[in-house]
C-alpha cells in the first residue's frame, strides 16, 4: 500500500524532476534507483562523466536524490534519469512538492488502512480528482479544514461514512492554520525514507 504512486499519471514525463532512492551502483555507466513518487519504478540513472568514478558513486547507495528524467517507454517499462546540477529555487520547489505529495500519500494509506478500502480507489475518486482541480491535493486538504462542503463538493466518495474520516485524518495531519503538517503524525510518510 505505501508504494502506491503519488499521481493520477503512472509514469513521469520527460524533464521532470523526481526523487529517487539509489539501489545499487552498476560498474561504470550508471546506478539503479527507486523512483519513490511513482510506485517504486526502477529506473537508470545513467552517469554522464563516467571515467572510472564508480567509487565517487558508491557513497550514493541507499541515500535519496533529485535526478531529470530523460526518457521513458512506458510499454517496457524503462526510466532513463540523469543527475545534473538544479538551481537552489528548483530544488526549493522540488522539495516542497515532494514533501506536500508525501503527506497526502500518508493521509490517503491512513485512510485506506481505516475504511479498509483500496487506495487506488480512493486516490482515483478523492485526491487525483483535488490535484486536477487545486493543482495540488495538499491545498485541498488545508481549505478542506475550514470549508469542506466547498472543497469536497465535486468529490463523489466511495461511501457517506468516508468524508468524515478523510476529515479527522486531515485535521490530525495538516496543521490548523494551513501552512504545514503535524511532524509527530507524519509517520507513515516518513517510512518512504527507509
């Protein structure tokens, strides 16, 4: 359950910006990694200034990066990613994506966990459809705290009961003014990091 996508799309597009976890180190032309908003795909991250540095390389195992994507065959499944140098604002926003995306992925396995309910049932009827909406389903749920008819209006929730639960999970996850989230709640999303 937590390895479910983050997004509506099963596969990153080409350029964008991910975070991944570094698997294993190949011998001289590139590393193995878990694209962990994407289910946990593997991809390649291919090293552009090989030269014998797979030793430089080693020390990346097990931690987690931002790398571009640089192609994708959804057909057969391959993610090529290539490491490059982001300017602090790029990282700034990705971070905050990520980190964003990563409490709404928290907030959706506590519900699934709670309703017993599938989470991609839940992801394709509840957040993918505030994403498309509110840009992000984040910002959904922070209005959802002081207005959830007006956010939750379109939504057409699995069951009567799950509105009410999606909304307790929220206000013990999203801090009450709206800018950030509860880090003592947070469990679950941190987990992604082992």
């Amino acid at each position: 359950m937590r390895n479910c996508r983050f997004y509506e799309q099963r596969y990153p597009g080409h350029g964008d910006i991910v975070r991944v976890r570094v698997d294993s180190i190949l011998d001289t032309f590139g590393a193995y990694v878990s694209l962990l908003e994407y289910d946990c795909k593997e991809g390649l991250l291919v090293f552009q200034d090989v030269g014998g540095r797979r030793n430089r390389y080693s020390s990346l195992i097990g931690r987690q990066i931002l790398v571009q994507v640089l192609r994708v065959d959804s057909t057969k499944g391959y993610i090529d990613l290539s490491r490059r140098r982001l300017a602090p604002e790029e990282v700034k926003k990705c971070e905050e994506k990520f980190n964003k995306a990563k409490v709404v992925h928290s907030i959706m396995c506590h519900l699934a966990q709670v309703t017993d309910i599938d989470i991609e049932l839940l992801n394709s009827t509840i957040s993918w459809p505030l994403y498309r909406m509110y840009g992000h389903a984040f910002d959904a749920f922070k209005a959802a705290i002081t207005d959830p008819d007006r956010v939750f209006e379109t939504i057409d929730f699995p069951n009567e009961n799950i509105q009410n639960q999606l909304l307790e999970i929220i206000q013990h996850e999203v801090l009450p003014d709206g800018n950030g989230y509860h880090q003592e709640n947070h469990t679950q999303g941190r987990q992604l990091n082992t």
